[in-house]
C-alpha cells in the first residue's frame, strides 16, 4: 500500500475520533445541564463509561426513543433541539401520576399577581400583555388558580425578556439554544426569556410566545417536566400550533397542585394596593405619547 492511502486512512480515523469525541463531551455537558448525570459523574474517565450509558438511556426513555444508552442519530438531533432550561431530573418528587411531576412546590394562595418588568425588544408591548394573559387563562381555566396582571404592589410573578448573563446561573446563549428558564414557588416563581429569540404570535416562524410562556408558567406553578412529548410541560420547544393549550396530562397535574376548577368559588379579592407609577414603563403609559401610540397600534 502507497504512503498516500496510508496518510488518507490515518485522516478518516483521527477525524471519526476527534468527531465521536466530541459528540461525547457534547452529551456530556448536555446530560450534566438537565440532571441526568451528577458532578461524580463528569469526572469519570474514559475507561469507565457507565454512567454516561445510564445517563443516556434515561434521556433517552423520557424523551421517548429507545434507550440503547448509545448516541444515536436521533438522540443527538433531539438534544440539538430548542429547549427549556429547568432541568428534566429535579431529584426526589413528592407525588407521582402518570408521566407529569407535582412536586416542586407550590403556592400557598389562589391569586397570583404577575409582571412583567422588561419586555422584548421587538414586540409591541400591547402583544405581549395580551399574549401573557392568555397564556396564565390557559391555566387557571382548568384549576382553582387565578391570576392578576398587576401595575403597582406585590408582585408574585416577575417575568423579563433579557439577554447572556442576567443575574443567575444559566446565562441564555443565542437563538436555538434555551429560550426560557422559570423559578419553581420555593424559588420565587420568577420567569426570564431569551430576548435573542424572533418572538412571534400566530406565526410558524419564529419562536411561538403563547406557547413557550404556558410552559414556564407550569414551572413557576410548581409543575416539573412530563416525559409526554404532547404536553404542555414537554422540555421541548414545539413548532407553533393553532389552538394550542393544556393537554390531560398537564390538567391532572395542575389540579393535583391547586384541586379541579370550583366554578361556584368566589374570586379572590385583588390586593389593596395603592395605585403607583411603574417608572421603568411610564413612556407607554402616557396617552398620546410616540411609545404608546406604537405598542398599542
């Protein structure tokens, strides 16, 4: 064999194993992001794989493909994918039913108050107030839960759209990436958005607003990731879909949480706050003014 064919073959063998290394190291850091392996686990070496495999066939199982433990084409294009950035594995739940977790807490009142104090750069602010009070009806339609937007007072609920670090621990990194992380109660319920997504309503391009806000919503409610692809709760961000809303699977676990929607309950009374100015918004809220004029037409 010529010295050619020898360098050519050698090529195609530190290409296969500098490629499957780092698809490797890329699972790696995936499985370790969403709770499928510990900090024990990422110091393993390479001669002891075992946990990686384990790692790999429970992603695998909650995501529905078949768990072979090994990176499968299918499994490196469904970690590709558009996600949440709450972790799948949260440890120990308190209950249990079907394929959704209830068990990361919850809120010990039925009105919530919610705000959103930084909104999207390329929305129009009319579109997303509307767009967030549909997504919390979505939920409170089939629970006890009620919501408030609120304008001054006690806010439960603090939703921005920021962009890269942003004052916690999982910095957003560009569009395709994560696109949304929200806080369980026990945590202060808070939900932060990636403003480098194209954020879009009633549009296939994009990232779908609607959608993604009833998603993290759930987690700000205390429910955890469902292994049901059709879910609401799904980690995944699902193209845009007309009439989207809760599927049974999200329904049982809401109302595990805050019981079955008490039609003859009367609503919570609204907190007694005084009225305030929200500086970091008062330009829109000014009639007349070039800001106002251009969120609300």
């Amino acid at each position: 064999m010529s010295i050619f064919w020898i360098l050519y073959f050698l090529s195609l063998y530190v290409k296969n194993s500098y490629s499957t290394s780092s698809k490797y190291n890329k699972a790696l850091i995936y499985l370790s992001n969403y709770g499928y392996l510990d900090a024990n686990d990422m110091k393993m070496d390479s001669s002891n794989k075992k946990p990686l495999k384990k790692g790999i066939k429970q992603f695998q199982s909650f995501m529905g493909l078949k768990p072979t433990g090994f990176l499968s084409r299918d499994t490196m294009k469904t970690m590709s994918m558009p996600r949440c950035g709450v972790k799948d594995k949260t440890g120990p739940v308190i209950k249990r039913f079907q394929k959704y977790s209830a068990g990361a807490g919850r809120w010990n009142m039925m009105l919530l108050r919610y705000k959103i104090v930084k909104y999207p750069e390329a929305m129009k602010k009319w579109d997303v107030d509307n767009t967030f009070e549909q997504a919390f009806n979505k939920w409170s339609e089939h629970s006890n839960i009620m919501f408030e937007a609120a304008t001054y007072g006690k806010i439960d609920i603090e939703i921005k759209f920021v962009k890269g670090q942003h004052g916690d621990e999982t910095p957003f990194t560009g569009p395709g990436n994560v696109v949304a992380h929200a806080f369980f109660p026990t945590s202060g319920g808070d939900i932060h958005f990636d403003d480098y997504e194209t954020w879009t309503i009633n549009s296939p391009k994009g990232t779908n607003l609607l959608q993604v806000a009833m998603h993290e919503i759930g987690h700000s409610l205390g429910l955890t990731h469902s292994d049901e692809f059709e879910a609401v709760m799904c980690p995944i961000t699902k193209r845009y879909t007309p009439g989207y809303g809760l599927h049974q699977d999200d329904i049982r676990a809401i109302q595990d949480l805050y019981g079955k929607k008490n039609k003859s309950m009367p609503a919570p009374t609204p907190s007694p706050y005084p009225p305030e100015t929200d500086w970091e918004n008062w330009w829109y809220q000014i009639p007349y003014s070039r800001a106002y004029y251009w969120s609300y037409y």
